[in-house]
C-alpha cells in the first residue's frame, strides 16, 4: 500500500520535449480529446464525444430523395435529417475506370482540392493510362440517377452548417499503410513520399500485390514498408469489403454498410507518424488496453508509450486547458509583439497581421517584415490547430521591398508543408493580400464547439442600451398615437430583459409618462420586443420577423 502511495505522490510524468512531435490522448466517461504537440506547442487538436461520432467515411446504401439537372446534382437519403449532396463529377457508371473517374474530377475547374490518396490515384491512372482507351463520354445526372434508386454512396465531406453530407459513389477502404479502392486498374503512391526511387519501389510492390479487381493506393506512412507488413493489411481490407457487399444485397435504404472507427483509432492509423516520439496516455481504467492496442498496432513505429498515473488530469497538469481556450479566440499574440485576428464568415476565413506592439528598433521596413515572417509561421499552425478550411484570405502588413514578399511567400509555403490537408497558395497581390485554400472536411473547431450568439444572433455585436432606448422611446410613442392608451405590456426576451434591466425599462417609459408592466416572454427572439395593450390584450406594435 505504502508503495503505491509513492508512486502516485512521486513523479508520473517525464517531461515533455521541446524538439520533437509527441502525442497527447485524454479520455473520459464523455468525450476522447487528443492533441500532437510540435515544440512544446499545440498544433492539432481533436475531439469526439461519445454522443456525436463522425461519419465522414462511412458507407451508406442510400436512396436518391430528388435529381436536380439544374445543379446535375441529387440528394440522398442516407438516413440522416438532411440528405447528402451528390454530384455528377462524384458517380462511377460501370463503364469507367477508376482512373477516368477522378481525370473528369480533376479536369473540372469547380473541384474542391482532393486528398492525398486520391491525388495519388489520379496521378498514377494519367500516367498509366493506355492511349487506345475511350473516355467516358459527359453523363447528365437525369441519365444516371432516377428518383427512388438505390446507390451505395461514401460519406467525403460530414454536414457544415446548413449544409448536408457531401457524398461520393466510388468507395476506398482505408487501412494504416494502404487505401484499397475496388474498380481500380492501377496503384498509386501518395505525394508527401517525395523520394523517387522508394515511390518506384513501392508503385512496383502494390501493382504485384493488387487483387485483381482492385487499386491499392501507398499512404505516407507506408514509406519503407515491405511485402510481409502489406500483404496482411490488403487481406484485412478485402475482407471488410465482402463483408460491404454482402450487407449491400441484405440491407433495406437507407441504411449504414460499414461505420467508420472512434476517434482514436482514426488518428492513430491516419495521422500518427515516426515524427511522433512519444504518445501519453490518461485514459483511467481503459489506459492498459490502449497501451497493448497501441503496441501491437504500432510495431513499426515502435514510438514510446507512456500511461500517465497522476490524480489530475493530464491536460490540466501540462496546462493545456488555456491553451485549448485560446484556439478559440480571434486574437492570436506573436511573440514579436505584432498578433493575428482571425474571423470566420460562412464562405471564408479572413487573417489580419497587425503589428501591434512590435514598435522595431531599425528601420520600419525591417520591422514589417519580421513581424510577416512570424504570422506567416503562426498562420500555419493555426490553420491545422483550428482546422480552418475553405477559402483564405490572409492580410499581411503592407511590404514595399520586392525581397520582402518573396521571403514572406516562401516563409508561408514552408509552414504549410506540415499541414496534411490540401492547401493551395497563390502570390502576393498589390494589396499585400495571399489568397490560398484548404481542403475542409468538416466545420472548423469554433463552429464545432460554439454556437451562434442568442445575444447578437451571430453578427459578434448587439446593439448598445442608449441604442435600444431610443428604440422604445419611438415605439411607445407610436403605441399611444394608435391607440390614446397610457398604460402597456412590453414582452421582451428573457436576454434582452436581463441586459437592458426592469429599472431601466421602466425609467424610460416614465419619461413619456407611460406606465409599463414587463413580461419575459421565452419565445421571442433577442431583439424582438412586443406592446400589447393593457385594456385589448391585443398587440399593438412589435418587431417584424427577419425572413429566413
């Protein structure tokens, strides 16, 4: 007993690097929560809570709910609220190849950036391509889908805001080193394996490996990988593949044909890499399992597994809470002194340099550009920390030195290297403007663990309170114009009523010699507020219902 006391009171945690990645795995009776740390610092952060389970990758048979021609589009019913999105680029007729498939996605200049196993297969199907084969020819989406159809769909994209599934009919299998994708003629190598000749040595590896029928694709972790370690991983795959179609042929739409894994065991097989030296665990009584599940997973990897036995919790120990708080501030202070402001809008990301303290101690050209080089370095760490997706526009501080924007662009390009989703960047403009884009597959961290303001319904400001007694002052003016009473009902929301206070309602109805009796009224939006006449019961004047 004595000696379990001291090894609890004792040191339980070594400390944590300041060179190297490592990996943070914090679970409980509520959520998993994991976070890479590259120099000490958060740079990913991910979370899934036992009652909101991602689908992106899960295969559905779905049915088709309505065909748009206007869009060549379709909706399907996959058993959720909303049906997903399915465009004509995303279905595979049985007269295509894999290869034909994604050249068409490719070649669409409104295709959204791809990731990298399917940029590795269109790469590999354009060079493998046999030149007296026939293209496909251009499909409308009434040809292909009709309403009421059954159709095995991929979750690609989970719902954003408003936004349903977006969905996609060729299906890949994705195991730790390889993707399998049936219909498939030809493998492919991911681009990150930058080497030539292990991309080579591979590409020859997977096309002596492919079943026949299927297309393997070599992930970045597969780097160095031999036969012996892939050959059991394709028969894994293959056999959840049967197990796909035969549910397929027994299942009634809409229905669920294979369910992604949990969050831990997707970012261990995707994202975990030889960077990653050690992984800690605090997982309460389930820390053991994942250790051994770790272990025998990871065995060419062979990273340092390291269950933390303390009282508190690890992310409170390390301080990581205000580090998670911050994420979600706009404000981002560089250590230079200048910061970054980061604001979402529903079609874009908008970062401002500024900067801010950093006054310089040389000339001011100098200054900017220390304070560019800096932001530029902190903007690609935010974009993975907050996985911020879509279109980017990133507002550097003005440079007037040719040299300057080159060493800022390049400085950019570096940090985004890190990043394992697709970016794409373009140059500087005039208006010291970078346009770039980022492969998003769900909302970002804010909109996934905020909601939109009761307060200002989203707009980040709600009106003052001189502002909001003027707006009484005129509607209680109107009230008595209509109806020659003195004597109203005010229904306010319940949020409005505790900003603005009872007082100081009242105060304002008695400079027009008026007397008002409050009533919070729970179905009201924020800025709505309602008079209704005392003697009638009848409402005189309220705000007008923004349309939806």
């Amino acid at each position: 007993m004595r000696k379990n006391q001291r090894r609890r009171e004792g040191p339980v945690l070594t400390p944590l690097s300041k060179t190297e990645r490592e990996m943070l795995i914090c679970r409980d009776k509520f959520e998993t929560r994991i976070i890479f740390l590259e120099q000490g610092r958060p740079a990913e952060y991910y979370y899934e809570r036992n009652e909101e389970c991602s689908i992106v990758g899960n295969i559905y048979k779905g049915r088709v709910l309505r065909v748009l021609p206007g869009l060549q589009a379709a909706f399907v019913n996959i058993g959720l609220e909303q049906g997903g999105f399915l465009h004509v680029r995303d279905i595979l007729t049985e007269s295509m190849t894999i290869e034909d498939f994604m050249n068409a996605k490719r070649a669409s200049k409104h295709e959204e950036a791809w990731s990298e196993e399917e940029a590795a297969a269109a790469a590999s199907g354009s060079s493998g391509k046999r030149k007296d084969e026939v293209k496909e020819p251009r499909r409308t989406i009434q040809t292909l889908l009709q309403q009421g159809q059954e159709i095995m769909v991929q979750v690609e994209k989970g719902p954003i805001s408003t936004k349903g599934p977006r969905l996609t009919g060729q299906v890949s299998m994705p195991s730790r080193l390889l993707v399998l994708i049936p219909g498939a003629l030809h493998s492919g190598v991911a681009h990150r394996i930058a080497d030539d000749k292990e991309r080579g040595r591979l590409k020859k590896l997977l096309d002596q490996l492919a079943p026949k029928g299927f297309g393997l694709i070599a992930r970045t972790s597969a780097e160095g990988a031999t036969a012996e370690e892939l050959k059991p991983e394709i028969q894994y795959l293959l056999k959840l593949w049967k197990k796909v179609k035969t549910d397929e042929k027994k299942a009634v739409s809409p229905a669920v044909l294979h369910a992604e894994q949990g969050l831990l065991q997707r970012v261990v097989r995707d994202l975990l890499t030889k960077e990653d030296r050690r992984i800690i665990i605090d997982a309460g009584e389930e820390s053991k399992t994942i250790k051994r599940w770790l272990k025998s997973f990871l065995s060419s990897l062979q990273p340092e597994i390291e269950v933390y036995q303390g009282k508190e919790p690890l992310f409170e120990v390390l301080n990581l809470e205000p580090e998670i708080e911050k994420i979600l501030r706009p404000k981002v202070w560089l250590k230079c002194g200048g910061y970054l402001i980061i604001e979402e809008t529903e079609a874009l990301v908008v970062v401002d340099v500024n900067t801010g303290r950093n006054v310089g101690k040389q000339r001011q050209d100098d200054t900017i550009l220390k304070t560019n080089l800096e932001a530029a370095r902190e903007i690609g760490r935010q974009l993975r920390l907050r996985d911020l997706g879509g279109i980017i526009v990133l507002d550097f501080i003005d440079m007037r030195i040719s040299e300057h924007k080159e060493r800022v662009y390049r400085e950019l390009g570096r940090a985004l290297q890190q990043d394992r989703a697709k970016t794409g960047i373009r140059r500087l403009t005039d208006l010291g403007l970078i346009e770039m884009t980022r492969r998003r597959v769900k909302g970002s961290l804010l909109r996934s663990l905020h909601e939109p303001c009761p307060m200002c319904i989203g707009r980040g400001w709600i009106p003052s309170r001189n502002t909001l007694g003027l707006k009484l002052h005129r509607m209680l003016e109107k009230a008595r114009r209509l109806t020659e009473e003195s004597s109203f009902i005010l229904e306010i929301s319940p949020y409005w009523l505790d900003y603005l206070g009872e007082k100081t309602l009242r105060d304002t109805a008695r400079q027009d010699k008026i007397k008002l009796e409050i009533a919070a009224k729970r179905d009201l939006r924020p800025e709505e507020m309602r008079l209704v006449s005392k003697r009638t019961k009848v409402v005189i004047i309220g705000n007008v219902k923004e349309e939806k």
